[in-house]
C-alpha cells in the first residue's frame, strides 16, 4: 500500500485549473522527482498534499488515511512535513530555535525539553549547521536557509518529507551537497518527494518521476522512463526538439 | 557564562529593590504621589499586557479599552457584592472570555482588518451597553463602591508583578516561541506543528486577562463610571504609543515608557494645560521617527557608541 496517495485531486484558481484530476502514489522509501515546466501545477500540488488549500474535490490519503481537510498542523504531526520554495525561515530567531520548533510542534503529544533539544541537535548535526545555531536565521546563506528549512522538517520527526525547489538558486557546489542530503534523508528511511528543474539532481537522486504539465499528471516512471517519453519531450524539451 | 549569572543576580536584586520602594509608597507618599503612581501602574500593566500578544506577532490589537472596559463593569456591577480580589478576578474572567470569543473570531483576519474589527470592538461595546443601560435601567452611569488609595494601589502592584513573572514564564517557554514564530512566518509556524489559530486565540486572551483585572481596580478608584470612561478609545492608542515608545521587545521597554509617558502627561497638563497635547504629540513623532526600538533601543544604540569610543582611546 503507498505511504501517500491521491485520487482525481483538483484545485482550481478562478477558472484555471491549476491542478486537475492527478491520481498519485508514493511508495513508502522511495524518492519520487515532480518535475514540469513553470506553472505546472507542481506547488500547488505540495499545497494540497500539505494542506495548506484545500481541494476542490478528489481525496489524499497518508498512511492509509483520507488527511482532506485537516490543517497543516495535523498534517505535520501525523508525519507529513515540507519545506517552501520561496525560503520560510523565522529570520530573527537563532538558527537552533527554528529547528526546536519543529522539534517541540512537529509531534503527537508532550515533548520534553530535553527531548526536543536532542532531536533538535541531531537535525541540525544532520544537515550541517551545527556551527550557526546561535546565528539569526537570516543572516545565513540562501543554500544554509534552505538547509536550515530541512531541518526544521527533519526534528518533526517526518516519516515523508516534500522538498519545494531545494536547489533553487544554489551554485554547483550547493547543489552537490544538497543531492547528498536528499541520499542522507533517503538512507534514513524516509520517503522523499521532490520539486526539482536541476535535471542532473532529479535524474540521478529519484526512484521514479512523475511529470506535470497544465496541471494534469502526463509521464509517470523510471528517470530513464521519463526522459525518453514523447510527451514529456514536447512540453518539456520542447524548445529542444524545435530548435 | 559569570558574566549572565552575575548580570541576572543583579537584574533580581534590582527589580527586588524597586518593588520594596514601591510596596512603601502609600506608607510615606503623598496621596497625591500614590494616586499618579496608581495610574502609572494601570498603564504598565495595560502596556505589558499588549505586548504579550501584539509584540511578537505583530498583531496590532486596539481593543485594550475593550477589555480594560469590561473589567470596569464587572467591578461596577458586582463591586458591591463581593470582596475586592474577588471583583478583580472576576473582571480578569470576564474579559478574557470576551478575548477568547473575539480572538475566535476575528484571530483570522491578518493586517489591517484585525486592527480596524479590533478598534470597532470598542466601539460596538461602548454603544451596546450604552443603549442597554439606557433602555433596561434607564441611567447611563453606575456608582462603584469605593476601595482606598492604597488598596488600588496595593491591588495595581500585584496585578503587575503577577503579570510580569507571566511573561517572563511565556517567553520562557516553547509557547513564547512559537508566538514568535507565527510572527516570523504564520505559515511556516503552522507547517511545523504549530496550532496556530489556537495559540493566538489562547494568548490572546491572556493579555486580556491582566486588562480586565486592571480595569476592575481602577473602577474602585474611580467610583463613579459610564461607558465612555469605561470604553475610553485612549486607552486601546496610548499603551500601544508608550509600548512602542519604550521599546516593545524587552519586557521593561513598555514598563519604562509607560512610566515616563503618564509622568509626562501630568507634568505636561499641569505646566501647558493649552499646548500639552500639541507636545505631546510632537514627541511621539520624533520617538518613531528616530527611536525605532523605543527608548532602550535608543540607550542601547548611545552605550555601544560610547563604550566603543572608549576602547578606541585605551
């Protein structure tokens, strides 16, 4: 049985269908690659699975159960965490406090000061920032916020993780790390599902990709799968195919 | 790490120190002194407790008069029937039930709209009891039974030391960060587990609480109330200037800022009785203009200066 999975999902933003009838599973484990050209849908997809809107109609269910119509927050405890594609770091708070936040929130039930300051650690050993925990969130560098946001994910003790675009923006250097990490959380056990355009990343780190285009789902499979699909070709590398 | 403990030792004993000189006033003040002293802590308890909330939230909220108000009726309508803590707490209740109905309400709103459906909350409750006082009892005013100077003023210090050792315990805890948080970023903060509309809702109507019950002591001062004094609109604007005034992040900003505000206040309308509001206003100008963290941001700002050109002599 797939850890998340969605049938006939649909949003609509006035009379655009941002999103519309995608069915999807994700295995449990795995790293599953969204990809499509800008406006896709691709987000909004996140938003709904994350709750932050709600769907028009279709259900999304997480670990066998339907999550349409929780709130993030609940979304967030039962497992389910992300991170943003514009940075949401909490800018003026120490680089440690975001993190014990996700750590004291981000579970079912009472968490002890000791245990969210231990998990709390642990995330940011994981990804890095350790040595700027006494920093302000804001005064990092774009690739360390966004590392930072993964680890404020990672302390909600997730068991899958959306990741919005991580690579966005970064040098070539950055996006190494950043492929590392996305293997690190994989090895952890923990499912991945990634918004990507760095075709490198998406290529080598995702069991499998799912392609969105108009907002509607239209190549499922393999990397290899995916890059020699006719369809995706067209929309995707169309200018390619053109020029 | 010796220099924090020793800082804190220092802050306790002073804040100890203070609070005895306090607990003495009525002893060998004036009545006078114990009366400006009684309404300078009724704006810092106002001017603290709005700073719970709106400081890390950044949630203007103009319904203090509106909390500051029930308090006042609770203490007018029960004043004569029970004992006066009792009264007190009883006006913190009332009031922070009125913010748990409100904030459920309105805690949606962002901007703009949550501070104009706040400031009209004053206002809609000014006009309600005004036409309930009218239509069902057929006077405006009510007539509290008086306590003494000094008991206002012993009831006004608890109330703020109560609320002061609150927000230290707030901000202490996980609470005072998520606060924070869903200042930072509202829907990060919900991503990461926070209940968010709860967590407004909740504070919300603890910075309530301490509103109400100032109120109910100062209507047992004032004696004589009608819900224009009670729902004044000054009293949701002027805690928020002397907040701002005084610095709103560090818990003694607001308290500052409210002692200097009403001081000046009474100096200003005693010596310029024609100009004081013109003064008055000149001064909050400049204080946002050129003190944007208040009154200790300013202090703060002088001292790294000076202490900086020191070490460039040495």
């Amino acid at each position: 049985m797939p850890i998340l999975e969605g049938k006939g999902v649909t949003r609509y933003f006035g009379g655009l269908a941002a999103v519309s009838n995608v069915d999807f599973q994700v295995e449990q484990g795995e790293v599953l690659g969204l990809i499509g050209p800008n406006g896709a849908g691709k987000t909004t997809l996140f938003n709904l699975i994350s709750a932050a809107i709600v769907p028009r109609s279709g259900n999304i269910t997480f670990k066998g159960k339907g999550i349409t119509g929780l709130k993030p927050y609940q979304i967030c405890r039962m497992g389910l965490a992300r991170t943003f594609q514009t940075v949401k770091v909490f800018g003026n708070m120490p680089v440690l406090d975001n993190v014990l936040l996700g750590a004291f929130f981000g579970r079912e039930g009472y968490v002890s000061p000791a245990d969210a300051r231990a998990t709390a650690g642990d995330a940011l050993d994981f990804v890095g920032l350790t040595h700027t925990a006494g920093a302000l969130a804001k005064d990092l560098t774009l690739a360390n916020q966004k590392r930072l946001e993964v680890a404020r994910a990672l302390a909600t003790r997730p068991e899958v993780l959306l990741l919005d675009e991580m690579m966005e923006g970064l040098n070539a250097t950055e996006v190494n790390r950043a492929m590392e990490l996305v293997r690190m959380i994989h090895e952890k056990g923990i499912t991945v599902v990634m918004i990507e355009h760095v075709m490198k990343a998406i290529m080598s780190v995702c069991g499998r990709i799912m392609v969105l285009h108009h907002g509607a789902k239209i190549a499922e499979g393999t990397p290899q799968e995916v890059a020699a699909n006719k369809t995706v070709i067209e929309v995707y590398f169309g200018e390619r195919a053109d020029a | 790490m010796e220099k924090k403990t020793s800082k804190r030792v220092f802050a306790i004993g002073l804040t100890l120190l203070i609070l005895a000189l306090a607990a003495a006033v009525p002893v060998y003040a004036p009545v006078y002194t114990v009366i400006l002293i009684t309404s300078i802590l009724m704006y810092m308890i106002i001017a603290v407790s709005w700073t719970i909330f709106s400081g890390p939230t950044g949630y203007i909220s103009l319904a203090s008069a509106a909390f500051f108000g029930a308090g006042i009726y609770t203490a007018a309508i029960l004043g004569s029937a029970v004992p006066l803590p009792l009264v007190i707490l009883l006006g913190a209740l009332v009031s922070s039930c009125l913010a748990l109905l409100v904030g459920g309400l309105t805690l949606r709103l962002k901007g703009i709209y949550f501070v104009m459906f706040t400031f009209g909350l004053v206002e809609l409750l000014l006009h309600f009891i005004l036409w309930w006082e009218v239509t069902m009892c057929g006077t405006t005013g009510r007539v509290v039974p008086p306590a003494g100077n000094a008991t206002v003023f012993y009831a006004m210090l608890t109330i703020l030391v109560v609320l002061i050792l609150t927000v230290f315990l707030i901000r202490r805890s996980r609470y005072g960060m998520a606060l924070q948080s869903v200042g930072e970023n509202e829907e990060a903060a919900a991503h990461a587990g926070v209940h968010v509309t709860a967590l407004k809702v909740v504070i919300y109507s603890v910075s309530a609480l301490f509103m109400g019950a100032a109120g109910a002591a100062m209507a047992t001062r004032w004696t004589y109330i009608d819900p224009r004094i009670a729902f004044n609109p000054l009293i949701s604007f002027v805690p928020v200037l002397m907040a701002i005034f005084g610095g709103i992040r560090p818990i003694y900003g607001p308290i500052i800022g409210a002692a200097i505000f009403t001081y000046l206040e009474e100096f200003l309308i005693t010596r310029f009785p024609y100009y004081y509001m013109l003064i008055f206003g000149i001064i909050m100008v400049v204080a946002i203009l050129y003190m944007p963290d208040g009154l200790v941001g300013l202090t703060r700002r002088v001292w790294k200066r000076m202490s900086r050109s020191r070490h460039a002599h040495t």
